[in-house]
C-alpha cells in the first residue's frame, strides 16, 4: 500500500488526464468520477513500482483506458439509458470547438485513443504504441486514418 504522500502526489500529476481521458470515452460527469476513483483506488492498493515519471503515466493512462472499457462492456450499462441522453443540455462551447471535439468523440474508440494521445497529451508515436500495447506502425496508420476521418468530418485542409 502507498503512502498518503505519494498517493496525494499521483492526484496533483495525474488527476486532468485520468479525467480527461475518463471524458472522451464515457461523455458522463459522474461516470468519470466512479472510474477516477477506481484508477486512484488501484494505485493505493497497487505495489508496482515505476522506473521514472513516464512509466508511471502510462501506467495511470492505460489503467484509465482499461477501466473505461470495463464500465462500457459491463452488463448495467448497456441495459441502461443515460439521463443525458433523455434531457439535452445547452453546450457551453462555442460552435467551432464543440464541432472539433463531437468529431473526436464521433471516432471509433482505437482512433480516439491515439489521436487523444497524440495530439493532448504529446505523446510520440512509439510511446504510444508501449500505451497501447501495438505496433508502432500500427499507431501510424490508425493515426493517419483517424487524422482523415476529421479532415472528411470537418471539411477542411487544416489536419494534413
């Protein structure tokens, strides 16, 4: 078990990524809260211990990931409707943001996956395909076929 200092450490560094993460693959506030909970409740209990900063990161990243997939597989959510589906609310974004992100959020997940890493959290693409657990050129063309899915989505030359 972690000490209350390092656990408190983890949430300063590592808190906007899992929930971010969290966001694009369930799109529900209080299902992100439930899996970032889980996530840091695994780092507690968990007795691995990383080899540097980055190590560490993609382990929070990859545990998140998992753990999203896990309440999107589960048996309650596919027999349940989201109350956000029942009553919509106003966007706060402006028109050409939101269009962006309901674009990325539109992906299919292996697309989702590594443009958000890419292109939010910086990450190269043999990182990524550690992350992942594929192939580097693997990551390469998901990256290339999703960066043509948005240009298709969003009718413009500005992701070449």
């Amino acid at each position: 078990m972690r000490s209350e200092r390092e656990v408190t450490l983890a949430i300063e560094r590592y808190a906007d990524t899992v929930r971010r993460i969290c966001m694009i693959h369930l799109k529900n506030y209080a299902d992100t809260e439930d899996i970032f909970q889980t996530v840091f409740l695994k780092y507690v209990l968990s007795s691995v211990s990383f080899s540097s900063a980055e190590h560490e990161k993609a382990w929070f990243i990859r545990v998140t990931i998992n753990a999203c997939k896990d309440l999107i597989k589960s048996f309650f959510r596919s027999h349940t409707v989201s109350i956000d589906e029942v009553i919509e609310q106003p966007a706060e974004l402006p028109p050409d943001n939101r269009e962006v992100l309901e674009a990325v959020l539109s992906l299919p997940a292996k697309y989702r996956d590594v443009i958000y890493l890419h292109y939010y959290e910086d990450y190269p693409a043999p990182q990524i395909s550690k992350i992942l657990g594929k192939n580097v050129n693997t990551v390469y063309t998901l990256l290339t076929r999703a960066k043509k899915m948005l240009k298709d989505k969003l009718g413009g030359e500005e992701f070449e």
